[in-house]
C-alpha cells in the first residue's frame, strides 16, 4: 500500500479551512497477535471557516465499511487514495 502524499500547497489550504480539530478512534483488537487487521471507528470533528469549500480527510486502510458526514451516510466510493473526500 503506498504511502499518501500530502503536499505543502495542500496542507497550508486545509489548515485556512479547518481549525479545532478533534479525533476519537475506537478499536477491536484481536487476542491472535497473528491477525493481520482489526477494525477501528473513527471520529473527526473540526470547525470550517468558509461554509461550501471542500477538502479531504487524510486515511490509510485496507477498505472502508461506511463514512458518515455531518449525520448523513457517503458513498465509500469517497475513499480513494488515502484519501476521503468531503465535498460540501
């Protein structure tokens, strides 16, 4: 799986978008110290300065199971490339 690549011009345009952001993960981890995932809910809040504007959420996993966006259920088709779309 390579690596996601977030350049410079994309990290100084997200940070004027977003600010007071938060994380909560959950995980399920296995008692086989041979298992070679586990599955893992997260939970990403932030406040927007612009309303309308989009931007992405960086992610690396093997596949997605469900995304939900302020409440409302996304395509997992919104994951690609390490990335998950928020489009607004």
């Amino acid at each position: 799986m390579p690596a996601d690549i977030l350049t410079q011009a994309e990290a100084r345009q997200r940070a004027a978008l977003v600010d007071n952001v938060a994380y909560s993960i959950e995980l399920s981890l296995s008692d086989d110290p041979a298992a070679p995932i586990y599955a893992t809910a997260a939970k990403v809040s932030f406040n927007a300065a612009r309303a309308g504007e989009s931007t992405f959420l960086n992610l690396t996993a093997i596949s997605v199971e469900r995304i939900t966006i302020n409440g409302q259920p996304v395509s997992v088709t919104a994951f690609a490339d390490h990335r998950v779309r928020l489009d607004n």
